[in-house]
C-alpha cells in the first residue's frame, strides 16, 4: 500500500497566541505522533487568512486512521486539541 497523506485543516480558538499553539503541537507530536506505528513526518502552517494546516506523513492509511483515534484520548494531545476551534476542522487523507 503506498504512503497517505492526511492533511487537517482548522483555526485556533479565538484569542489564542500562535506561540502557544506551535509549543502545544510540537508537544503533541514529541508525546504522540511521532511515536505511532507509521508515522513518518509533520508540518504545521498558518495561512496568511488565519486558517492553519497540519500535515502528517503516514506510511499507510490504517496507521493514520488507528493514530486519529487514539489521539482522541491521549493526554500528550488535549493541549494542543483544546487550542483548535472543532467546528473549523476539516480532516482528508490522500
């Protein structure tokens, strides 16, 4: 199966420093992700309209889908879930 690339799309809740949210995601990604089964890489960005965009590399899709949701209820993550606005999410695999 080749390499997926899941891609999340959403703006951090309001008033929230950028600071934060990058020391927040690194977190998450030192504690969780890049310990995964079939993690490969990761890149945050912020548009120039506000909207952010997380990139992660997986090696397939079921590695990606089983890292979604563990996350869920990872404590390594909740800081870094609780910065983001859950109505603005929009999460694709490709």
């Amino acid at each position: 199966m080749s390499k997926v690339i899941e891609i999340v799309r959403f703006r951090p809740r309001d008033g929230l420093r950028e600071e934060n949210l990058r020391a927040a995601s690194a977190g998450m990604e030192e504690g969780f992700a890049s310990k995964q089964p079939g993690f490969l890489s990761r890149s945050l960005a912020k548009g120039a309209d506000g909207e952010w965009v997380d990139v992660i590399y997986w090696q397939d899709l079921k590695s990606a889908t089983d890292a979604a949701e563990t996350a869920m209820n990872s404590e390594a993550c909740m800081p870094y879930f609780e910065m983001i606005d859950e109505e603005s999410i929009v999460m694709s695999h490709y």
